[in-house]
C-alpha cells in the first residue's frame, strides 16, 4: 500500500480516488518503499521526491527562480525491481495553485533505463483532479514522465503532488495473431462521440462539461477536442458558436465529410464541423426536438432522422429530413416511428433511441434494429413505411450493433444488445441479414453466437470484411463497469464464427465508440461521462489487427499506393491505382463516426481489380445507394491479405 498517513493533510479524500481508480481498472497500487525518483530540473523545498512522500500538501515543481528552466520537463521513477505495470495516476497540485499542471505529455516504460518504448501519450485536462493513465500491462523497472506543455499555458513549468503506478501480479505477453493493443491516448474530455475526419484526424465532443453531461440542457455549449493520429496531438476547444450541446445526438457524416451532429442535451438543434475551416456552424433547427435519435446520410445528400425520446418531450418523434439544397428541415409524415419501437421496460423514454439505420437505394432508408421488427423507410414527398420483416427470432437487441460489411451483396451483421435499454442481461446472438431492393422482406440468418453477451459495445468493419467487436457489458446499467467485457472478438465473414482478439487495458461500455482509421488500424475510447464518478474514461487505445503482423510476431511490410488517378469519383467511376508491389484486391471502406453504439456510416465496399503490370483499375458500384455519397477510404491488400494505408477517396452522386 502507499504510505499514507492520517496526519498528512488533504489524503484522504485523494487516497479514496485513487482506491475508486483502481476498482474501475481491476489494478492496484505499488508499494513505492524504496523507490528513487530523478528529475531534469527541481525548485528548492520542491524537490522530485515529493511525489512519492505520501502527502498531497507538498509538490515537485520544476525551478523558476533565479530562471525559469523550459519545457519539456520529465521525471523518472526508479522502481528497483521488475513489476508488472499497466497505468500511472498523477495527482496535480492540491493548493489551489495550478501552475505547472501537465498538460501533453508522452509516458515511457523501460527494464534498464536505456530502451525506452511509450505506453501513453496525449493531454490530461487542467484542473486538480487525480489523473489515472491505464495501459495495456508491460513489465518494467523504470517509469519516466516527459511533459512537453503547460496544461493551462501559463508558463514552462511542471508539477506534480503524487505519482504512483499500478500493477497486477501476473503477465501474459500478448500475441500478435490476436492483435495488438497500443499506447494508450489521454484526453482532456470524456468523448461520448467521435468521427473521422477527411484527412484522418479524430475529432471528439463530451458535453458542456468535460466529464459530466448532467445540466447540460440549453447551455449552448460543447467541449471538443481532435486527435491528430500523424502528430500524436490532442488539441482542446470548447464551443459555444452554436449554441448546441452536443451530448447524445444523432451523428452523420454528409457527402462531403463534414461530421452533422443533430440535437441531445440542446434537443432542436444542429451542428455541422467542417474540417477544412476548422469551424462550426450552426444549421437550421429540426422540426421534432430530439435525443438519442439515429440519422443516416441518403444516397441523394440528404439526411433522415427519426426517433429520439430521451429529450425534447416523449413520443411521436416521427422521420424528418435535411436537403442540403435548401438548408431545411421538412416533416415526413408517412416515415412513423411507431413500427421501430422496442418493448422497453421503460416505455418510449427508451423504445425509440439508437435505430439501426443505413441509406440505401433511391433515397431510402433499411432499419435493422434495435426492435425486433425491421422496417423500410422511403424519403419521397411525404415519405412511407413498409415492413421489412422480423430479424429471424432475435428480439429486441437495444444498444446492439449492426454492421454493413458488404455493401454490393447487401450483407450486415448484427451483434448483441437487450431486450431493455437496461438492468437486464444481453444476448451474445447474431444474425446476417440480407436487403435488396427497396421495400422488399430482409433475408435473415442465424448463426453461432459471440463467445459474450454484450450490449453498449462497438464494432468496426475492417479492409478484409472482418469485423472487430469490442466493448460492452453482459448486464447492461449505464455509468458501470461491473460486467465490461473485456475482450474483444473478431467476425470472419469466410466461416461465418467469431475468434477471440487480445484484451483491451480500460472498460468501453456505456457512451464508448470505435472506428477505422486510415492505416487499418481501429481506435477505441470514451466510456462515462458522469462527473465524479470512477467510471470516466477520458482516453482511448488503437488496436492493430493480426493482418498488420507476419506469423512470427514481427510487423508486416504494407503494399504502398503509390498513386490514384482520381480523389474524387462519381458513383459508377473507375480509379486507377499504382501500387509498389503485386497485391490481390481492394477494398473501399467509408469514414465513420459513432456515439451510443450507433455507426451509420461505416460500410465496406469489396473490389475486385483488373490489373496491367502494378497499375490496377477498380470500378465503384453505379449506385448511391450501395456507394454512399462522402468520404472513403480506399485500401490495397497483398496476397497475404496485408492492407495498404488508405487513399482518401471522395465519392459524389453524380
């Protein structure tokens, strides 16, 4: 145990926080008797060994005076033994003072203090809460924090009350051909939302708090933040220009990319990013207020919405559509909510949240779940609904997952979920269902269930078809982490069974999500959000499938694109590609975004080429519908079934 004293002032309440951490992460604390600790650059009275004292009154801070020393600083613990590490908590000064609070900061682990590899990167928010850092477990002698800023700006310092590292008595090392887990991603929010940007980068919103959504209603605020995969930078910004926030909205990603982000804590409006300016804008207010609700961008541009109960008032929160062409919004009064309700407990509070939706072909909409019932929407004139059967004899799957992992063959998968939004078990089922044309009965097969139950999980369409399902919990109760699955399994589309994939290192359950970034690997975050809670997750972790490794657990060397002969094609299009080396086919994947275990963007796209030496021509699909209007990403794979880094690929109606 730490050597905390009830003499010391200010520990109780700390020495709490950081047994609450531990419970969340299933980790404990070291015992740090007769750790050494060395630092670049201490203040007389703060020296670095004030953060393994036990007393939260006393600080290291870097020197200021007679100079100040510039940043980055760092600090290293000197463990004196091998343990079996897997996160750090640092307490930030308790004086009310916040000068030197950490701000970007890289973690790095090392056996001898010589080879040094990172565990952890990104921001921690500037205020004084106990910061916990979590990471996949990795055995280590020495620990070394590097702070590249400031957390508040406000000079080049560093400080710190407490650091202390977790561990757990036992170490298994991972295998690749489970995948890897990597460094994990501190954030200054809580991200309860996230989409992939044009060129790659993550952008991601909390509430108008950065770890609690509660009173949220009508502040016109949101805090941001984007994670540049490139740079390994995280940049905060809270936004009040429109005066929306965005916490438990309905998320698309129109034609162009921009992510489109309608009602939730401010239930009337909408929020468009575009990531080209860096900005936000406001969008005309949707007719029906709304909360929880799904949208789906159509194959002519425009976007549906329907459901939503969880604010803005209860019931009748019928389909309504935005065209881009006019800027509006406009009621579709054949498009009623009725025939997707589940049988919630709770009643229409929660039988209308999260719809499993996917436009489809001429402008309509297949909705695949979460009730059992699976319905089509039309989006002309009025609108119109038709029945498009029941999901085989799977019930009502609240807070499950649908997946189109084969938008030529109408393929999707659907995962998991409960009868209930909540307090009662998932099911670990799963079915294939099939759609064709408009308006016509959906195919249904069942087949073997996931190894765990889950509901609030997320799953990812991979270049390969596979499909990667993480998270989630077998008893469903938001806020909690007592029945997290822990880990992840894969969907081979070839055997139609699923495979167990390494462990994640953090719950992600209730307001987590997951999606496929441009060099194939999948980030995975969020979870939380409830104030002072234990159950904040304000970080994330990018898995690296097996397809990245050879057999004997070294990295795989990548087909290159060279080059494409367009970045912007119209449905029925041809794309040219030079690649560096003979691959085998190609794959079209589109960018997603994901909250609440709602994805409606992703859905892959085989393809198969016809080749001339390393020159290779693909053909998109002459439907909209099929090839969804926005952002793609384009991926080679070689013979072994290695996939390329993506080609952004823009894909237009016309």
């Amino acid at each position: 145990m730490l050597p905390f004293s009830p003499m010391l002032p200010n520990t109780r309440h700390v020495f709490a926080a950081v047994l609450a951490a531990c419970a969340s992460l299933a980790v404990s604390q070291t015992d740090r008797t007769g750790w050494t600790i060395t630092a670049d650059s201490s203040q007389p009275g703060n020296e670095a060994a004030k953060v393994l004292d036990g007393n939260t009154g006393t600080i290291w801070h870097t020197q200021w005076t007679p100079v100040n020393v510039p940043l980055p600083h760092n600090i290293t613990i000197d463990m004196k033994k091998t343990y079996n590490v897997n996160g750090l908590t640092y307490l930030p000064r308790q004086d009310g003072n916040s000068n030197g609070n950490i701000g970007q900061h890289t973690i790095q682990l090392s056996l001898d203090a010589t080879t040094w590899t990172t565990t952890a990167t990104g921001t921690y928010l500037d205020d004084s809460s106990l910061k916990t850092t979590p990471w996949t477990t990795a055995q280590a002698r020495y620990v070394r924090i590097i702070a590249q800023t400031e957390a508040g700006g406000r000079g080049p310092w560093t400080s710190a009350a407490e650091i202390n590292v977790l561990s757990t008595p036992t170490y298994t090392k991972p295998s690749t051909s489970q995948g890897i887990w990597g460094a994990t991603l501190d954030f200054p929010i809580v991200p309860a939302a996230a989409a992939i940007l044009p060129k790659g980068k993550v952008l991601m919103w909390s509430s108008y708090k950065p770890t609690d959504f509660s009173g949220g209603s009508g502040s016109g605020t949101t805090n941001t933040a984007i994670y540049d995969p490139a740079t390994g930078t995280v940049s905060r910004r809270t936004v009040t220009n429109t005066q929306h926030d965005m916490f438990c909205p309905g998320l698309s990603l129109d034609t162009t990319g921009r992510p489109f982000v309608t009602g939730g804590n401010d239930a009337a409006k909408l929020s468009i990013y575009d990531p080209n300016a860096n900005s936000w804008i406001a969008g005309p207010n949707m007719q029906i207020q709304r909360g929880y609700q799904s949208s789906a961008t159509l194959s002519d541009g425009r976007i549906f919405t329907i459901g939503g109960s969880w604010s803005g008032g209860e019931g009748n929160k019928n389909g309504e559509v935005w065209s881009p062409a006019t800027n509006s919004w406009s009621l579709l009064s054949g498009c009623p909510v009725a025939p997707m309700l589940t049988a919630d407990a709770r009643g229409v509070y929660r039988s209308d949240n999260h719809g499993w939706l996917f436009g489809w072909k001429s402008g309509s909409v297949f909705q695949a779940g979460p009730s059992k019932a699976m319905n089509w929407y039309t989006t002309t004139g009025t609108g119109a609904q038709k029945p498009a059967g029941l999901r085989g004899t799977d019930p009502d799957a609240m807070n499950g997952n649908a997946i189109m992992y084969d938008a030529v063959n109408g393929k999707i998968l659907t995962v998991g979920g409960a009868p209930n939004y909540q307090d009662n078990p998932a099911t670990g089922n799963a079915r294939i269902v099939t759609i064709g044309a408009p308006g016509t009965t959906a195919s249904v097969a069942a087949i073997g269930s996931m190894a765990n139950a889950r509901a609030f999980h997320n799953s990812v369409v991979m270049p390969d078809g596979k499909v990667l399902v993480v998270g989630g919990e077998s008893y469903p109760v938001p806020f909690s982490d007592n029945t997290a699955i822990m880990a992840p399994e894969i969907f081979n589309p070839a055997t139609s069974s699923f495979s167990t994939a390494n462990p994640i290192a953090v719950p992600r359950v209730y307001h987590s999500w997951a999606l496929l970034l441009p060099d194939a690997t999948i980030i995975s975050g969020g979870g939380g959000l409830c104030g002072a809670c234990n159950t904040n997750h304000p970080n994330a972790q990018i898995y690296s499938p097996a397809y990245l490794f050879n057999p004997d657990g070294s990295k795989a060397s990548r087909p290159i694109i060279n080059s494409v002969s367009a970045t912007s094609v119209a449905v029925g299009g041809k794309i040219t590609v030079s690649m560096n080396r003979a691959v085998k086919s190609f794959s079209l994947v589109r960018y997603g975004s994901g909250t609440h275990s709602v994805n409606t963007d992703q859905r892959r796209i085989p393809l198969t080429p016809t080749a001339s030496g390393l020159s290779y021509t693909v053909t998109v699909p002459n439907d909209a519908g099929i090839a969804l209007p926005g952002s793609w990403m384009l991926f080679a794979l070689d013979l072994a079934g290695v996939p390329s880094v993506a080609k952004t690929i823009l894909i237009r109606a016309s």
